[in-house]
C-alpha cells in the first residue's frame, strides 16, 4: 500500500450525478494501473471517518484520473473539491 498526497488537476461534473477527477502525484503515476483502487480521505476532519475506494480510470504522466458518482457524504465531500 501506497500512501501519498496528490493535488487535484480537475474535478468536473460530467453529467447528473457524475463527476470525473484528475490528481496529479508522480508516485500514484508510476505505481498505479486502470482497474486498481485508490482509497481517497475526502474529508479534512475526522467526518467521515473511512477513506472511500474509487477505481482508477486512466493513468497519465503524473496523473491518475477517476470517475465517481455522488451517493453519499463521503463523495459529495468529493464533489466540493477544487484546485
């Protein structure tokens, strides 16, 4: 397991519900393939408590991209991120 800090390229909505996100970290690159997990902390306190697992899209040169819906605290928390 890989633990590192990645700073947010974008966080768009796609359609709906739907949202689709670039972070950049050299690590996370190299390490990561599409298919695998990232397990994201999205939020700043303790609330909510667990990190929430998304599957990796895409994985660029220091980026890794994914895909999400908003269902619950966790992923609306998310969806409120910005640069």
């Amino acid at each position: 397991m890989i633990q590192s800090a990645a700073k947010i390229i974008f966080n768009t909505r796609v359609t709906g519900q739907a949202f689709h996100m670039g972070v950049s970290s050299s690590v996370l690159s190299r390490e990561s393939k599409p298919g695998q997990f990232l397990t994201i902390r999205t939020g700043d306190t303790r609330d909510p408590l667990l990190r929430r697992p998304f599957s990796i899209h895409r994985v660029r040169k220091n980026q890794v991209e994914i895909f999400y819906e908003v269902v619950g605290k966790g992923s609306t928390l998310l969806s409120q991120k910005t640069r």
